[in-house]
C-alpha cells in the first residue's frame, strides 16, 4: 500500500496517441478511455513505461540505474552485469514508485472568439478534488485549491470578454449561454499559475457533464495514414488507417504514489532520522522528472511531446 502521493500534471505539446489497440468502430486506432464516462485517459502501467524511459535516458551511469531499479522495479532486460549480478541475488521486488491513470482535466476546443478555449466540467472537478484529498491525507500536500473554494458550476467562464459574443461562447458550431463566475474565474487563476499556462486565467468554460463528454468523444483528433509503396508510388494495399489523438494543449493529471524499498538493500533511500524511505523515493522523482517527456505511439513523428508539471512547495 502506497505511504505518500503528490499530483502531477502533462500538458500536450503535441498530439498525443495512447492506443488501445485496433477497434470495430469508425476509428482504426482510438485513444484510451475510461469504460464509465468514455473520458479520454492515460493507463498508469503506459505512463510509468514512459517515464521509466525518460529515467533511463537521463541517468546513465551504473549507480544511477541501482536507482531506478529500487524505485520503479527490477528490469530482467538490464544488460550491465555488475548490475544484474547486484539484483538477481535478491528476490524479485516491486517497485517503490507507483502511478494512478492519468485523467482529461481540460480538453481545448476552438473557439470563435479568442481562437480556443479549455473546457470542463463538475464531474471532473469533482473526480479531481477527491484525488487532491488523497494527496493531503497521505501526507504528500499541505492543502489544495478546494480546502478554500468551491468547484465551479456549469454553464460559466473565467472570463466573458475573451471568449464571449453577446453572453454566449461559440466552441466548434455549438453555442452555449454561459455567465461569467467568481468561482470559475478564482479556479482559472489558481491553475494557470499552477501550470504556468498565463493563457488559462482567460479561456476557461465550465460546460455541463453531457456537453463535455460529447467534446472529448467528437472533437479529438482523427488522422488518416497511408504508406507509399516505393516501386509503384501509390497507396499499397491495405495500409490505409486512421489513428485518433488527443489535441495539443489538453492537460491532464495522474497521482505518484510513493512506498518504502521493498528491497534489503535500499542504497540511497535507507530511511533517515530526518526523512522516511517513501519521503526520499518521491525526492528522487521530482528531482529526476524530465520537464518534457514522450508519451504514447509514433515518437518518430513527433507525437506525444508532454510537458511535466509537479505540484512543488511553491504551489502549497
């Protein structure tokens, strides 16, 4: 059982594809979603792979692959013998370091004034602040946003002016009469700055449950694939596919979940009189989290660039 989780949040540079797998439906390769409400998601055993790549990529020498092995896991592939001598004398372990599946928070959608907006709702509001509860009761944040506030409600902005045409904002070809909340605008001004995303304090819409999901399943993106046969320089037979991605500039969020070294040798995160073991393995994540990582299929065409935001000291 996890000791300490913290919130984090990816923010999409560029599309992102987190497949799951080949489908029946109109999409060949439709993105990951949750099963009750159909909101896009990230699975949490994908997302660890990424960032376990990311470690692996950042920290090369033998000392530091001890590291990431005590914290996410033994890899039976490690190639160094040193290090595979170190751990198959050991039993087989988990890993210290733990991530729930990431969640759509805000979704973008364009706009007919101010170009785009975030949209979301009361039901991922809601999902997000039981998930900040669990973070303070486990000791992993002093507070959260809704110890002092409240969740915005529906059918409200940030901000009129940047997004409104006589008291109406116009997403897509749909148009919604929405007033503007003090609620909504003090939550927009708390995430922006949390995410470092200025943008944000004046393009939030809190849309309804049902408008919301309609967004998330009918505005990603969907494109077609096609592969050139070299000899003939058509299409070839068969290679023609669409793939479906989440937008760029959706932010979501996951929780790193922290436990003691299920391991005797615990190298750096022996426990100490001033930290616990869970205290220095979620040390050793915020401290080596890249501030961009991949994330999903087709890296070699640049897809699945994601910018890592934690939830610092700074934020509490």
């Amino acid at each position: 059982m996890f000791r300490l989780a913290k919130p984090f949040f990816l923010m999409n540079k560029t599309p992102l594809h987190a497949g799951s797998g080949q489908d029946l439906g109109i999409v060949d390769l439709p993105i990951q979603r949750e099963r009750h409400t159909d909101f896009p998601k990230i699975e949490g055993s994908g997302l660890k792979g990424c960032i376990r790549e990311a470690f692996e990529q950042k920290f090369t020498d033998n000392n530091d692959k001890k590291k990431i092995h005590l914290a996410f896991g033994y890899d039976d592939s490690e190639k160094n013998k040193d290090i595979k001598d170190f751990f198959e004398e050991r039993k087989e372990f988990a890993g210290a370091l733990g991530f729930t599946d990431a969640r759509i928070l805000l979704f973008p959608v364009k706009s007919m004034k101010g170009v785009f907006a975030w949209i979301s709702c009361p039901s991922v509001l809601s999902k997000f602040k039981e998930e900040l509860e669990i973070c303070k009761n486990s000791g992993g944040m002093q507070e959260n946003f809704f110890d002092s506030y409240q969740i915005p409600p529906e059918k409200t902005v940030a901000d009129k002016k940047h997004l409104c045409i006589n008291n109406s904002v116009i997403l897509e070809e749909y148009s919604f009469a929405v007033r503007e909340d003090e609620t909504t605008k003090n939550f927009a001004f708390w995430l922006a700055k949390l995410l470092k995303t200025e943008d944000l304090q004046n393009k939030l819409v809190i849309l309804s449950d049902e408008d919301f999901r309609d967004f998330v399943n009918l505005s990603t993106e969907v494109i077609t694939r096609t592969k050139i046969n070299n000899q003939t320089g058509t299409v070839q037979n068969g290679a023609l596919f669409t793939e479906e991605y989440l937008p760029s500039e959706t932010v979501m969020y996951s929780l790193v979940l922290t436990t003691p070294i299920f391991n005797s040798a615990k190298g750096i995160f022996e426990a100490r009189d001033d930290k616990k073991e869970e205290e220095l393995v979620m040390e050793f994540f915020e401290k080596g989290i890249p501030d961009v990582i991949q994330i999903g299929g087709n890296a070699t065409i640049g897809k699945g660039i994601t910018r890592i935001e934690l939830w610092g000291a700074k934020n509490e």
